[in-house]
C-alpha cells in the first residue's frame, strides 16, 4: 500500500509540475478598460496565444468606437493587445461581455476603472456572461470578488504551496507547525501590503526565482533531518518561515500587481485578498494534514523514512528545474 502511495504521490507531483510549466498559458484571460476622461477608455486585451483573438473578442456598447488603431505584441505566450475606444455616453449602467467566450468554457477577468478611481472587477465565465457598470461599486463586492482572488492565486501557486508542503514535512512538532505557520503568514501578509502600496518594491523575476530556491533549501534540510542532521529549518522552523515569507510576500504582490486595487477601496481589497491567500493556505494544510493522518496507521518507522526521503528529492528535483527555468528567463 505504501509503495502504491508513492507511485501516485510521484505521478502527482509530476503533473503538478507540468501543469505549472504551461501556468502562463492558463492563467485567466484579462480585459481592462481605464478612463481617459469621461467618455474615451484606454482597453488593454490579454488572451493566450494559442486562442484567436477573432473568435474571442470584447463587446462594449454599440455606441462605442475605436478611436485609435490596435496594437498587438506578444508576452510569454500571450497576446497582448492595446486600443482606444470612445463611448459617448460613458460605461455607468452599460453592459459588456465577451463574445466567444461561451463556447470556448474560458474565462476572462474584467477590470473597469472610471475617471475618479471608481474601480469594479468581474470574473466572467460560460455562466456568467455580463458585465454591468455600477456608478459606485459596493463594498460586498469587493470583499467577495478579492477574497475569491485571494483564495484562487494561493491555490494555483504551486510554488507557495510545494513550501508550505515542505515545512509540513519537517516539523514534527504540533505547537512548532502552528509557529511556523503563523510567522510565514506575518511575513507574507506584511511584504504583500507594503509592495501592493508600492513603499517596498523587488523586481519580480529574481524574486520568483529565490522563492523556487527557498524549496530546494527545504527539500535539502529535510534529506538532513532524514540522515539525523537536523538543520534550522528543524530547529527553529519560526525563523525560516518568517524569512523566506518576506520573498513570497512579494510574489503575491506581482500577482495582485496584475489586477490592481480599486482607488475608492484600496485597504479593503488588499485585506481581503490577503483573507483569501489564507483561507487556501489552511485549506491545502488541512487537506494533507488529513491525508496524513488516515494514512498514519499503515505506514511504518521505516517505510515513513523512505517516503519523506522520496518525497524530499521530488520536491528539491521540481524546484530545482524552477530556479533554472527562472533564472533563464532574465537573459531572454
């Protein structure tokens, strides 16, 4: 049974890994329109390469025109288009959508921010089709829109995760996990706010690629422990969550960059995104603290030795491809 829960353990890590090689090309499709004044909107489009941006289009109200021609550049693996549009009556109380998007069962987040910083996002999905300019946008929608935000990017960051996972391998102590738990999410929580509100900022590439690095270090200290050379991150597991939580920190902040926070809601917004990163996080725990304990009885002194030793060079293996497909990435 055992060796059967390493096979599977090792064939999900493997399409964990796949999945996050392609995670640019599924990443939500994203439109943005910013006022210019009161009637002229700047559009940013974003839409994976591998889709027609023909087939999958905007719609805005049929008062509406272009005013300048598009620009079109590509940006790892996503089409990246920019135009202007002229709406004489404004957007308040208009719809828009996306044509297109039923029949493809994608998704594509909607930004709109008005000319006095009134900003609403939407998700808009195969069920949820419209979007309706509200004059003010309500608080609930904000706390619901960024806390489901917050809850999404924790769960595809894989990275974050495979960390938390790591630190869940080699802390044995109840008290010292909670510890450890609560000092990454200090850290994180407070280099999110101040890089959100632009007090702190890191180049966001060599930031991922530390936060990659911060997995191996991990993965390494827990082959250490396995071979009875406990290292610091089993001796004061505080220490290294608090640290390596300020990088990933900033790593939430370059997703939540991409978005944006509304002008008129800004602390709301970012609280609840943070809210949201945590609900995932103890989410993602609890599931393989569960996991963990149904399979407690089964496994032996011995055979629990292997499996944080397997699980230990898949971890470092994955993250280590990460640091060098990272670091790449500076030169191209």
């Amino acid at each position: 049974m055992v060796i059967k829960g390493m096979r599977y353990l090792s064939i999900l890590l493997f399409l964990i890994s796949t999945h996050c090689v392609v995670a640019d090309e599924i990443r939500p499709r994203y439109l943005q329109l910013i006022a210019d004044d009161a009637n002229t909107f700047s559009v940013l489009w974003k839409l994976p390469s591998q889709y027609s941006s023909s087939t999958i289009t905007p719609v805005f109200p049929i008062s509406c025109e272009s005013t300048q021609a598009e620009k079109i550049h590509q940006s790892n693996n996503t089409q990246v288009m920019q135009w202007q549009i002229f709406c004489p009556n404004g957007l308040i109380s208009e719809t828009l959508t996306i044509d297109g998007l039923k029949e493809s069962n994608l998704d594509v987040l909607m930004r709109v921010q008005q000319i006095n910083g009134s900003t609403q996002i939407q998700r808009l999905t195969a069920t949820d089709l419209y979007f309706t300019v509200e004059p003010e946008v309500s608080k609930w929608r904000v706390v619901k829109v960024y806390t489901i935000l917050g809850i999404e990017h924790i769960l595809l960051g894989f990275d974050h995760l495979l960390f938390v996972f790591a630190l869940l391998l080699i802390i044995k102590s109840k008290r010292r996990l909670l510890g450890a738990i609560t000092a990454f999410t200090v850290a994180h929580s407070v280099t999110l706010a101040l890089a959100s509100l632009n007090l702190v900022l890191l180049p966001l590439p060599p930031v991922e690629a530390v936060i990659a690095l911060s997995i191996v270090f991990l993965s390494v200290e827990i082959v250490h422990a396995q071979k009875g050379n406990p290292g610091i991150a089993e001796n004061s597991p505080w220490l290294v969550a608090f640290s390596f939580g300020l990088l990933h920190g900033f790593g939430f902040a370059g997703a939540l960059a991409e978005i944006g926070l509304p002008e008129n809601a800004i602390p709301l917004s970012l609280l609840f995104f943070n809210v949201g990163v945590e609900i995932g996080q103890l989410a993602f725990i609890a599931f393989v603290l569960l996991i963990s304990r149904l399979f407690a009885g089964y496994v032996s002194r011995r055979q629990k030795h292997v499996l944080l030793l397997s699980c230990a060079y898949m971890i470092g293996g994955l993250a280590s491809f990460w640091v060098i497909e990272r670091t790449v990435s500076f030169f191209v």
